[in-house]
C-alpha cells in the first residue's frame, strides 16, 4: 500500500467489518480485465459487493483470503448471479489491508466455503 499513487488504485472502501480494501490497477489490467471481461467494466458493481455483500466467506484455498458475494448486482445477462470478489489480507505496518485478487459471476456460493458475515 505504501508507494500507490492514488493513479495506481481502482477501488479503495471498507467493507462492513471495517477492513480497508483496495483494488490495484496492474492487478485489474492484467487479471480482471482479460480473463473477467464481464466484469472488466463493472467497478461499481464490484464496490457495492465490498461495501455492502450479501455473504463474506472463507476462501477454501487461502487461508489469509475472504471471498464477498452480492446477487443480482450485475447488468444482463449476468443479472441472476452472484458476483463474487475475491479477498487477500496482508499485514502493512499495523494496518491489515485486502487486496482484491480477482471477481466473477458465479450461480452458487463454493462448496466449503464458511460464512464469516453476516
């Protein structure tokens, strides 16, 4: 987090635990964007996911990950599923900060997954 330049930052919010997240430029550019095109244009969507989800949950596969959900956020045709963005925590200082690592539409919640919030 130390050194981005405000240029450098898609999305910067807290979620409803207070946790501060942010959502980097290179990592949208190179991620998101390619292989998410559904989703490349939708960073409202994806703010109102992490200001205000449906679910938090555990992230099966990172132990230091969350994963939010939020139904019906997305335009046509995707307006039936959930989007889903997906959460990394690293430790800064004393500030734990989320970085979003990538967000898609999905139908369901992961199997394994554990409700954190609410």
């Amino acid at each position: 987090m130390e050194g981005d330049r405000p240029s450098d930052i898609v999305i910067a919010c807290a979620d409803p635990l207070t946790q501060s997240i942010v959502a980097r430029r290179q990592r949208w550019e190179e991620h998101v964007r390619p292989r998410h095109p559904e989703v490349a244009d939708q960073v409202k969507a994806v703010l109102a996911t992490l200001e205000a989800p449906d679910y938090i949950v555990s992230d099966v596969d990172n132990p230091d990950g969350l994963n939010y959900y939020r139904f019906a956020v997305l335009p046509p045709p995707y307006h039936r599923l959930y989007l889903k963005v997906v959460l990394t925590f690293q430790q800064f200082g004393s500030n734990v900060v989320g970085d979003v690592i990538t967000a898609y539409p999905t139908g369901r919640i992961a199997r394994g997954e554990v409700q954190r919030w609410p």
